[in-house]
C-alpha cells in the first residue's frame, strides 16, 4: 500500500522519530559512558543493585558490564568519621544525551532517598558519570571526565577490572592512574556480586 495517497495514514512527525530512536539503543548511534556507583548508607550492596536495576530499566539506556564490588574508606573526609562506602563501576551504552543521563542519574538518587547536605557526606547512593564517550568539558554542571575521578582508586580500581586498557580523557590510562594513586583503603569484596541485568 502506498501510504503517502492513503488519507487514514498521517505522517509521524519528526520529533516522534526522534523519541523512538532514543528509546532504543540498538535503533541510533550509542554512546558509552562510564558510571561510579558508591554507597555508605542502609543496605549498600542492595542499594548499589538498585541503582544498576534503575539504571538498566532507563529507555535509551543499556548496562554492558559491571565491575566487582569493593570496600572502601571514605575519601576526602576525616578517617573514622563516616562508614566506609562499597562502590562499583558500571559500563554503559546510551542514546541519551549527557545531561540527560545526569538528570537520570539525580533521580536514582531520589529515588533511593538520598539526602544533599555536606560535601562528601553520607549518602544512601552517589551516581556519578565518570566518562561519556571522550567528550573533555569544564561546565560545572557536569564536568568530563568527573573532575576527581582520575585521582580516585575507588573509581580506577573497580573500572580497571573491566576495562583494563581504558584512559580517562585528557588524563591518562586507568592502569597508570591506579598505580599513582595506589590501592590503599580500597579492597575487592569477592564474597559479593552485583547481577548484570538480563
Ligand atoms: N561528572 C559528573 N557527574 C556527576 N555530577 C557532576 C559531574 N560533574 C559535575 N557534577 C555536578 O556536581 C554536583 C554535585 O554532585 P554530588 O552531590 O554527587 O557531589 P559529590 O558526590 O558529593 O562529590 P564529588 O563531585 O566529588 O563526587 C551535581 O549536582 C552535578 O551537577
Ligand atoms: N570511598 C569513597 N569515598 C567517597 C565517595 C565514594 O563513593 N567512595 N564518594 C564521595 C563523593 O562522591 C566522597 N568520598
């Protein structure tokens, strides 16, 4: 049939195209992106399961490995005053745009209750993107790569586990970081697991 004479047939308007592509990632062009996940409050290793379920629940959004879970001492904060975090890594491929993905990335965090007060607190769930595609930006809204990221052993260790050749733009290879930083305060946890989403 010829739709184009059909009157019952009305053309989709582009912008419905475009939301369509961006629901499925195997229709347009994904990107990839690199998450840190880290939690030092309530049930951590469900928490951080939650958060890999809600990431891979997101249209226009695919999990493609997740790293090994590791215990770390809080970074950044006096020794001793806070619990100590698990944090994991997460590879992802996605149609959404890095805004987009950083507001989704908000509200997991939402979500799972976390609250905004101290710089580096405790919190329930920090979603960070670490690296989306090689994209290198100063916008303090959403930095690339994550301004801390690259001096960070809980962010290098569990992303070198899965990604052993990858570089931090502008920064240098995760091997290398990870051997200027060193893995003190940061222990692999391989009594637990997270499940990759089916
Ligand atoms: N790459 C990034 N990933 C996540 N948030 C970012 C990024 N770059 C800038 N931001 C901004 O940082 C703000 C504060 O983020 P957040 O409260 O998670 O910081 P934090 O986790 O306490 O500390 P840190 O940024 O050192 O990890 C966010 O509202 C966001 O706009
Ligand atoms: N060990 C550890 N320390 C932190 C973490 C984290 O995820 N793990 N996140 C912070 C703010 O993003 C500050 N300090």
């Amino acid at each position: 049939m010829n739709t184009s004479s059909d009157p019952t047939v009305q053309p989709v308007p582009a912008s419905v195209v475009e939301q369509v592509d961006a629901a499925d990632v195997t229709l347009s062009n994904p990107k990839r992106a690199v998450i840190s996940l880290g939690s030092n409050l309530g049930n951590r290793l469900e928490t951080l399961q939650g958060a890999v379920d809600a990431l891979e629940d997101t249209p226009g959004l695919r999990v493609k490995a997740v790293s090994p879970v590791y215990e770390t001492e809080p970074w950044g904060v006096e020794p001793g005053s806070q619990p100590s975090y698990f944090n994991a890594v997460v590879l992802i491929k996605t149609t959404l745009p890095p805004d987009s993905l950083l507001e989704r990335g908000h509200a997991i965090e939402e979500a799972f209750l976390r609250v905004r007060d101290e710089r580096w607190g405790p919190r329930t769930i920090d979603v960070d993107i670490v690296a989306y595609q090689g994209i290198v930006s100063d916008d303090p809204r959403l930095t690339l790569p994550h301004p801390r990221a690259h001096e960070r052993a809980f962010v290098l260790a569990p992303w070198y586990d899965i990604e052993p050749e990858a570089e931090v733009p502008g920064r240098g290879a995760v091997a290398e970081l990870l051997s200027a930083v060193g893995r003190t305060g940061v222990l692999p946890r391989a009594d637990l697991e997270l499940r990759l989403p089916e």
